[in-house]
C-alpha cells in the first residue's frame, strides 16, 4: 500500500485498481430464480482493496471526503427514475 501514497487510509480515494478477469455465470435467488452474473478474478498480485477499486470504478461509483465526511454517488440498479 505505501507505494501508492496516501488512499483510503488516510482519506484519499482514487489509488489504482488492477485488472479484472469475468466469467459469466448464472447464480440462483432464494426462491431458485436464475440470476445472471459475473464472477470477477484479479490479478494474482492485487489486493482486496484494489480489486475492490476496481469493481467501484467499474460500476462508476464516484466517491470522496468533504468537511461531512465520506460520500459517494452510485447510478441507481432498480430502473427507478430519478
């Protein structure tokens, strides 16, 4: 982690990711309903933290700090209007 400079630690978001293999798949629900998905496998030398990165950016979650704290904004999955 020191090699990327401050990140999430110490409050500052957008240290790098690393690169994402995915394999589609079909999950179930609880009820047994099909469910497309991907299984998502990082680089053998990445850690939790950027394979997580990497997930955020990729779903384009866009996140930071402010005098409130943390905060990030997320497109909305549910077909909702805004």
């Amino acid at each position: 982690m020191s090699k990327y400079g401050p990140c999430h630690r110490t409050g500052e978001p957008g240290a790098p990711g690393c690169k994402l293999a995915a394999l589609s798949i079909t999950t179930r629900a609880s009820d047994g309903s099909p469910i497309p998905a991907y299984l998502l496998n990082a680089e053998d030398t990445a850690s939790e933290l950027e394979m997580l990165r990497s997930i955020a950016s990729g779903l384009g979650a866009k996140w930071g700090k402010d005098d409130l704290g943390w905060w990030a904004v997320v497109p909305r999955w549910d077909g909702a209007e805004s």
